[in-house]
C-alpha cells in the first residue's frame, strides 16, 4: 500500500545490495488505462558505497552502444 516501508535487496554486478525503499504509488491488473501492474518505490536509505555503485550502473546501460560525443572537436 502507498507509504509502505519496504526492505529489499538489489543485485547488480554480482553483489547484493540491500535497501529500504518507500512504496509511492501501485497498480493492480486492469487499473487505470494502458497500465501495466507494478509498483513506484523511493529508495530511502541506502549505503553511500551502494549508492554510488547503483549510479555507475546506470549510466553504463544508459550509454552502452552510444558513440562518445565529438562536440568542441
């Protein structure tokens, strides 16, 4: 339910990261039009060494197979 406090782990590059997160929204099956069932969640404590990991991550899959910029050259 909103405002739920949830404890979850996260795997990422083979190492288990645990984190607290807060429950923002959910939706069931057939709830709201073109909605897929799932949930939002805020992370809300989480080691800052995690943390850090999480965010290379994320920008290694976001750039993965983008060519690097070549402006200013």
């Amino acid at each position: 339910a909103k405002g739920t406090r949830i404890a979850i782990t996260i795997l990422i590059k083979n190492k288990i990261i645990p984190v607290e997160t807060l429950v923002l929204y959910t939706y069931g099956h057939l709830q709201g039009l073109f909605k897929e069932p799932g949930m939002g969640l805020e992370f809300v404590r989480i080691n800052s060494e995690d943390r850090e990991l999480i965010r290379q991550y994320i920008r290694e899959e976001i750039t993965q197979g983008v060519a690097p910029s070549s402006a200013g050259t």
